[in-house]
C-alpha cells in the first residue's frame, strides 16, 4: 500500500499452553497444566520466556531495531484489510487481491482425530481459517498429518460451500483455493475435519487444508478466522457459542502474565459498558462501531465533522481490529488528536520521530489518558494504552497514526490491539453489541 506510514507491529501470541523450554522458569508451571474450562483459553507475549516461539526466535533485539525491523506490519495489515473489499467485489476503488495477512495471536487447537495440537493465529477481521497440511510445499515442520485422522475429508466442488472460499476452483471435483498473502501466496482444498478448542469438539469444521506456500509472511501454523462471515469460526461453532465471544489481551510488556479468550455467552462479563455493533455489507467481515470523538485529557479534540461518520457505500468508519497493533484514524481526526496531544506537552517540548510515529518525546509524558468516545460507552485508555516507550533509552511516541490515503483505508479508522490491551472485549452479535471493561490480563 503505497504511502502508508508504517508503523511498529509487535507481535503477541494466544496459547493455552506451552512447550518444553518455559519450563526452566517457575513462573510457566500454569501454563503446562490442563484447562478444566471448555470455553476459556490463556493468553500470553510472544517473546515471554514461557513462549514456546520465544525458543524458535531465541535473539534479542534492541528495542529500536524492533521498531526499524518490523514497521511493515501493519503496512501489510492494512493491505488485508483493503483486501476485503476487493475480495468480495463490492467497492472497485480497491485494488489489493490479498485475503490473509499474519494476525497477533495465537490459540492452541486440537484437529483431527485423534487430535493433532497446532498453534492457529487469531484474527477477528477474516472469515476463512486454514491450517498446514502433510505433504505442504514451503510449511513448517508443524501441520496437521490429515492421513492420521478418521474424520478428515475433502470438500467437492459440488457442495455450497465451496462457493463461500474467496479465489475457489476444482481439481478433479475437489474444492481448491489459491490465496494471496502479502508476498506470499496460499494454496490447498477446502477440507472437514473436527477442531477442538479447550474441550469443546466442532466436528466437520470447514477449513482450507493447505498444501503450498511460496513465500514466508504467513502464520507458521494456521489462522483460525473470527470474522462474520459463513466460513469463520463463530459461524461455524454458532450453534455453540451462540456467535458469542470475548478476550483481554496482555500487554507485550508482560513476559509471565496470559491473557484469556472466552467462547459463548457463559462466563461473560455483566456489567460492561457496550455500544451498538453495525454491519457494513461491503466489508461484512467487519466488527463496526460507531466512533464519535476523543479527548485528550479531560479535553474534546476538535475533530472535523463526518471524520468518524458510518458509511455502508464506501466502507467508512470505525472497526474493532485484533491483528492490527497500532490504531489508526483518519488523517483529519488523526491531525487532530496528535495537535492537541503536542499543545498539552507545550510549545517549548522537542518533538521528534521514530520510523512511523511521528510524535515522540524524551521528557515524561504529561497526558494521563486518552478516552476513546463511543455511541453510549466511553473508554478511558492509561499511558500504556496509548504510548509506547523505549526500554533503552527515554524516547517515548504516540502510539497512533493516521489511516493511510489510499482510496479504501483513507476512510477507515481501526481501533488495534495495542488500544485493547488489558481490556476485556466482548462480541455479542445476537444482540447487535460490543462491549469493553478495564480487566488486568495477568
């Protein structure tokens, strides 16, 4: 997506538990034990000593090396997102062909049986959930061997559902798929299999069983979509969790401390503010909301009218993003929150940048919290909602940006996970609501 500013992409992870190299530290014990509850799953950071990809990824990096190596992120995010649009056809303004782009989080799902453990990326704006399969071209070492499994089978072409499978077509009556993914590309047959999460079984789950990859942005070992679609997950297991779900996300600074991802309506927060959920038929995927100002402060910004406006023709608004990290507004809303987040640290303060954040400090920041102004709920972000601060040195940098200005994200503002850390997010689509409530992730 040309002219985008990038922006750091910090990557964090969803597992429920975790290999053998946390063990070495007390404190991962938790995470090896069992989960007696059918509809609760642990988070946790993915560079935690108790990760089991921290011992994939064993170096460190200085934390502005982090910020210069991995800025394209959420570029490529944004190109998913675009994606959407030009996926389903609906807005020809959108160019992108891509459908995937690698997601935040990771859960721990059991497929096949007997069950076979993977860790399947979590990603609330996508539809279509894929794993690696025996015998896949470009895969990692970890993929689901469906030769082991009693329940696998493969779609036909002849079954509706392969009309759901964006870029479908046939090899011998067999529904196949051949994705974009950033740089990468994705490919395989749509596939049933029975897939676990905690305890609870989906049998004959839809997935895409993939047997090529050529390139290396994508999830190591699958992404289990959350979107609204009718090939997600929540429309898949609807029968279950009743389109229901909720999670709190750690804070990446948290190197013990998991978070949790919570399935049905059971177990759901009861006093938590909400707000109307909208759909967009255009970008139906999508969790919308409607976002009607910020402050700074105690201080409404000034923001030009129509900035946060809901518009089903053209895709604008405001979303719910997981696999997005830093949150993005539209560039005249943007200006103007970064304006006054600048007037409150004085005229007399240096303002400098760091690869897509264009507001940073060496002195302490003075702004106790942003609040995020939503139809009927507002949502009082601390510091570490909205600022990220080096851990070597005393930079500290709005951890927001604006949208960028292609035709089809220039008009979208994406509420991302660094916003949601340590907030319980709940989806309740039957009732047409989001809902947010301060809640420790630890």
């Amino acid at each position: 997506m040309e002219g985008f500013i990038n922006i750091l992409s910090l990557s964090l992870l969803l597992i429920l538990s975790l290999a053998q190299g946390g063990l070495t530290n007390p404190n991962c014990a938790k995470f090896h034990q069992d989960n007696k509850d059918s509809s609760t799953l642990q988070v946790i950071y993915v560079d935690s000593p108790c990760s089991p990809l921290k011992q994939q990824n064993a170096h460190s990096l200085s934390w502005v090396d982090s910020v210069l190596q991995m800025q394209n992120k959420d570029t490529n995010r944004l190109q998913f997102l675009a994606s959407l649009v030009a996926g389903r056809s609906f807005v020809p303004i959108a160019s992108g062909r891509q459908i995937l782009q690698t997601p935040t989080y990771i859960v721990k799902a059991k497929i096949g049986t007997p069950p076979q453990t993977l860790l399947v990326a979590l990603d609330n704006s996508n539809d279509f959930s894929w794993f690696p399969c025996g015998g896949c071209v470009g895969c990692s070492s970890n993929v689901l061997s469906y030769d082991k499994s009693t329940t696998f089978s493969n779609v036909s072409c002849e079954r509706a559902s392969c009309s759901l499978v964006p870029r479908r077509d046939c090899d011998a009556a067999t529904c196949t798929f051949n994705l974009t993914y950033g740089g990468s590309s994705v490919g395989g047959t749509l596939s049933s299999e029975t897939l676990t999460l905690a305890t609870d079984p989906i049998p004959e789950f839809l997935f895409g069983c993939v047997k090529k990859i050529s390139g290396s942005n994508t999830p190591s070992q699958g992404l289990l979509a959350l979107g609204r679609g009718l090939l997600s997950f929540i429309s898949q297991s609807e029968s279950l969790y009743k389109s229901t779900f909720s999670y709190c996300l750690p804070s990446y600074k948290s190197p013990n401390f998991s978070g949790t991802l919570r399935l049905g309506p059971n177990g759901q927060p009861q006093r938590i503010k909400t707000t109307p959920l909208l759909r967009n038929p255009r970008r139906s995927s999508f969790y919308y909301v409607n976002l009607v100002g910020v402050k700074v402060g105690k201080r409404i910004v000034d923001i030009p009218a129509g900035a946060f406006s809901f518009n089903s023709n053209t895709g604008a608004g405001t979303i719910i993003d997981s696999g997005t990290v830093f949150t993005r507004l539209v560039e005249p809303a943007y200006t103007a929150v970064r304006n006054e987040f600048r007037r409150r640290m004085g005229r007399n303060t240096t303002v400098t940048s760091l690869g897509g954040f264009d507001t940073c400090y060496t002195v302490p920041i003075t702004i106790p919290t942003i609040t995020l102004m939503f139809a009927g709920m507002n949502v009082t972000l601390p510091q570490d909602n909205f600022l990220i601060k080096s851990s070597s040195s005393s930079t500290t940098c709005l951890a927001m940006a604006a949208s960028p200005a292609d035709p089809v994200n220039s008009v979208l503002n994406v509420i991302a996970s660094w916003q949601q850390q340590n907030h319980r997010i709940l989806f309740d689509v039957p009732n047409s609501r989001v809902g947010v409530a301060r809640e420790t992730c630890s």
